[in-house]
C-alpha cells in the first residue's frame, strides 16, 4: 500500500482580527479555542488576501489507481488513491502552503484524471482548481501535476477528481486545515466522509440512467469507508463476509469535535445519533455561532464541524446507532439508515438496541438548517447588485432530450439536465483558462457558453437558482416540452464562497426580500425539491469557475455551467506565476494521448466532462 509522504520544510474594512487589534496572548487550548496564534483568532479576516499565519510548507503525493475494494462487504473495481479508500488525509494549518503531487496511474479505460480541493478558494490560483475543460487540461495516464497553493481558509472539506464520474468510484479523500472554533471542545475524532456507495462502475450506472431516466440506488452508505451490506458470501463470490460499521468510542465529561462531510454520488442524508444533541460550529469553511440541534440534514459537498457530548443520562456501558437516510421524504428507506455506532468507554461490542424512526424523522425533509440560525462569526454585509439580474442571471433546473455534441462516444437523444437552456459540456484539451491565455481567439460552443462577470473588484453579483418553475411552453433539442421534477439539489460554486439571502420552498417571486445583513455564507446550498435559493457573491478572483450540481450524475448530465469572472485579468496573473509554459505543455500532452489512445480505443468523452 503506499502511504501519503509528508514533509515539513472583507475587503478593505477593520476587523478585530486586523494587525491592529490582534491579541498575541491568545493561543489556542481547550478552553480558547476562538484564539489560534501570532495575534490571529476567530474574527480574523480571512478573506483578505494577506490575513492568514505565516505558515510552512506542507506536501503530499497522492497517486490515483484502480483496484479490487469492499468497503461495504462487496467487492468491486474502485479507484483509489494511495493504494486507499478513502484517500489519505491532507492535513495542515491556516496559513500553510500546500505542496501536492497527483500522479495517474489509471489503467483501465485510459482514464485522464484531475483533482479539485473542494471549498479551497484558489485565491488568484485559479489553474489549480482542477476541473478539466474549465481550469486545465486532464493528467494524462503515467503522468503528474503539482498543486501547489495557500490555505487562508480553515475547516473541514475533501479533495476528489473532477473528471467526469471518478469520484463515484472512490476518488477522494479528506481535507483538515487546522484553525480556531467558535466553541470549546476536548478532543478532535477528525473527519467523518458520510457516502452512499455502488457496487457497479458508475460510469456505466450513469449511461442506463440518462438513456431510461431511472437513476441508480445505492446499495449501502458508508462513513469513513465502512459499511455493512447484506450478502451471502457462499452464494455470491463478490460477498467478503467481513463488512464492519464505522464506531467511535467516547468518554464521560468530554467534548469531541469532529468534521462531517458528504460525499455521496446521489443522496442528501438526515442524520442523527440516538439519544444525543450535538452543536453546529462550523458550515462548510465558515465558523458560526454554536447552533444546537438533534438532526441535521448534509447536502452532497457540504461539511458541518460539530461538537458532540456525552449524555449524563446514559450510564458508561451505553451504545447508541448513527443513523444517515436518504433526505426525500416517502423515499428514506431505499438505503439502511444504520451508518455507525457510538460507544461509551465500557461498552461491549454488540450492536446497540435499534430504535424505531419516528415522524419527526421519517418527514423531516431535505431543507437546509433555517437561513436566520446560520449567523457568521465574520460579519459581511451584502452590496448593492452590479449585474442586473435579467433571465440570465435566473438558473432553473430543467430535464429535457439532448444529444450531445458530436466529440463523445455518446450518440442519440438521451435524457440530460441543464440551468440555462443547455446542458453544459466542456472539451478537456481545450480548457475555459486555456481560451483566456492562450488560444484568446477562441470562442465557446454553446454547451460550454460561460456567464462573463466584467465587474469592477470589490462588486456583487447575485443569482437565482430556481427548482419550481413554469416551463411555459419551453422544449428541449427535440421539441418535446421540458420537464421539471422534483429532486433536491446541492449546489456548488468553485472560487467563492456565496452569501445566501434567500431560500425556501415554491416559486421565486419579487416579493421575496433578501437578507443583505450577515447572511449565512457557505460554498454549497441544498436547493430544496421545488424550492429556490438566492445567493450573493463578491467580484475578487479572476478566472473561470464552475457552478454546479453535486450530485455526481446531475453534474455528469449537464446541470453545471461556468463563470468567467475578471477575465482579462487572468493571463497578467499566470505570466507573472510562471505557469503558462507548462500549462500548455500539459495541454499538448494530453491531446496528443486523446488523439492516439482515447479515440482509437472508443475511450472518448460521454458526458459534461465535469
């Protein structure tokens, strides 16, 4: 197995946390966690682009490959990184440089591939975001990338390949950059990666799926790579008959934090523990004010920092269930909500009483936690608009029959989802950045047509992304009407995190005001089923960047597209980086492979790319 190699080596406002009012006594123990050091604390401005630690360099190698695993019990072909599933983990401190080597070692299918490091903003580093067909050219099999960037955020996330549906096979791992709470706690149990889990290919799942429209149901969930699915090991050769649940042990009169991330192809979970409250500290890499809560729903890329207790109620040989089910209510059985257990410390080793889902949780729904009880430590307050929020700037969420554009394997009508009119599509060996910087004359089809945001540093865009409205006669490629359904979706914006200033449940309308005043900010929102959210975004980051549903086969299918924010800003950038020459070089590779192995084998592109 090989193991991950480590080595040490608001925009122009006063904030407590500034130069000139940082408290250098303030260090970070069990009883201030709010404080971290040199002067920096909770209320430091991380968005600045100088206010984060001076830290160190920290690299990692990870090397993408295939090979036989059983999270769940069940064996299948699934991509791993560093012999493991899931990934190691990628660790450091606010403030670090991360140094990370991506080798591909894919064999099978001669797989491109490209990491992203969800939730890193990739301030003025946009190339390193990877995305193929956006911000680079994908690594060619045998081949290497380095990603080298600053970490000025802190929290809990996950890396996992951007190309196509790599992730669903097991491509990812978890992120933890270490910085201040906005509570106290004891002891960190570190990331847990919640995901639902297949036991086909998914790219070949996600081909059945859009030449019928039934989309493929999980056969088990996971944490942290281990789950339990009922199976026959003397009637199936695939059925290990070793299969365990993810367990934590916990000790009275101690607090543990921990970090949940959801990392599913499909499924947005509810989750809970029996018996147990836990507190809300952070949302995705934003800290907030302690919310308390017993339920929690965790959107497909959204991550919770959570502090848990133990209950005094409960004697020290008590054991107690993790439960996580699908969110959508009449449809929360399709998977077992069993996903874990917890143990305190003189607990046994048999499984704990399982107790029956109540209403509550059986109709608790796919909504986010209210907009209202999400209040930022950091404050912001949201501008003026400088886009006009015409019909371009709404994103509704419609399925339709499309063929896609002529360079994939995929032929015929299919059933694809879009934002804007069409599903988005992108062509690996020609990048959105490599339009920007190189080829400049190059213009964009209009499946991969961007959103160009030209506004001045400093200014706000806002956007409307809608799950419930009327069609009005509105057709697909074929003519034929297109259809809303009802599903929820988790969206994701690459480079930014977002200000949500509205969302709920039904149709948009201009009666709906926004909270301009400290809103929740994250960089993923559950739009609900038929539901809306509005969210808010400032201009400080050149580049191009995708906006996208994250559930794996919506993104794989087309509901994406992509904003090119500052763009003539971006290649004075890369000059000034150095990184144009390699850029290209990798872009050259990679054609030349695509050309010569990809499409005289029949391995060509079949979905959105992304």
């Amino acid at each position: 197995m090989f193991q991950s190699i480590l080595f040490l080596a608001f925009y122009g406002r006063p904030v407590f946390g500034s130069a000139a009012a940082r408290d250098y006594a303030c260090v970070n123990t069990a009883e201030s966690r709010d404080c971290w050091k040199d002067g920096f604390n909770i209320e430091t401005d991380y968005y600045g682009k100088e206010e984060a630690p001076e830290g160190k360099l920290v690299e990692y190698e990870l090397t993408l490959s295939q090979q036989i695993i059983s999270p769940d019990g069940y064996e299948m072909l699934g991509m791993v990184v560093n012999g493991q599933y899931p990934g190691p983990t990628i660790e450091a401190d606010w403030g670090d440089t991360l140094r990370i080597t991506v080798k591909n070692n894919f064999t099978e299918n001669y797989n491109g591939t490209a990491v992203h490091w969800h939730g890193i903003r990739q301030k003025e580093t946009n190339w390193l975001d990877g995305v193929p067909g956006v911000t680079q050219c994908p690594i060619t099999p045998g081949d290497s990338q380095v990603y080298e960037f600053r970490v000025t955020q802190y929290g809990t996330s996950w890396y996992h390949s951007h190309y196509s549906l790599q992730y669903s096979n097991g491509a990812y791992g978890p992120i933890v950059i270490h910085g201040p709470s906005s509570a106290n706690w004891d002891v960190d149990l570190g990331p847990w990666l919640l995901s639902d889990w297949y036991h086909d290919d998914a790219f070949a799942l996600d081909h059945v799926g859009i030449t019928t429209n039934r989309a493929a149901i999980p056969k088990s969930s996971l944490i942290n790579g281990k789950g339990y699915y009922e199976c026959d090991p003397t009637n199936d050769a695939k059925c290990t008959g070793t299969r365990d649940y993810y367990e934590v042990v916990l000790k009275q009169g101690t607090k543990y934090k921990f970090g949940i991330i959801n990392t599913s192809t499909i499924l947005t979970y509810t989750f809970w523990i029996d018996g147990h409250n836990f507190t809300i500290i952070a949302i995705d890499f934003v800290p907030i004010e302690p919310l308390t809560v017993d339920t929690l729903n965790v959107g497909i890329g959204q991550r919770y920092e959570i502090i848990i207790e133990t209950n005094p109620d409960f004697d020290d040989d008590s054991s107690f269930w993790m439960h996580a089910q699908y969110c959508f209510i009449n449809q929360t059985d399709i998977v077992d909500d069993k996903v874990g257990i917890v143990r305190y410390e003189s607990a046994g080793s048999s499984d704990p009483p399982y107790i029956n889902k109540s209403d509550y949780h059986l109709n608790f729904g796919c909504a986010d936690p209210k907009p209202e009880s999400l209040v930022p430590i950091l404050k912001q307050q949201v501008g003026a608009q400088a886009n006009p929020l015409a019909a371009e700037d709404y994103f509704r969420v419609g399925l339709g029959n499309f063929t896609w554009p002529d360079a994939t394997n995929s032929t015929g009508s299919v059933f694809l989802w879009f934002l804007q009119k069409l599903p988005l599509y992108v062509n690996w060996s020609e990048p959105s950045v490599k339009k920007l910087t190189i080829d400049e004359t190059a213009d964009f089809p209009p499946n991969s047509r961007p959103i160009e945001l030209d506004y001045e540093t400093g200014q706000w865009v806002y956007f409307v992304i809608e799950s419930d409205w009327d069609p009005a006669g509105a057709v697909d490629q074929y003519g034929q009407e297109i259809r809303v359904e009802p599903s929820v979706h988790p969206f994701h914006l690459h480079g930014h995190d977002f200000l949500i200033l509205a969302q709920g449940l039904g149709k948009f309308t201009s009666d709906i005001q926004p909270n301009l005043d400290n809103p929740p900010r994250r960089d993923t929102v559950d739009v609900e089923p038929l539901g809306y959210v509005w969210i808010a975004f400032q201009i400080d980051n050149p580049g191009a960047w995708l906006f996208h549903c994250h559930i794996a086969f919506h993104s794989s299918d087309g509901i994406a597209i992509q904003f090119l924010e500052q763009p003539s800003k971006l290649k004075p950038i890369m000059e000034e980086a150095g990184v144009l020459g390699d850029f290209a070089d990798r872009c050259n590779k990679w054609d030349d492979w695509y050309q010569a192995v990809n499409i005289p084998h029949n391995a060509t592109q079949a979905d959105s790319g992304v």
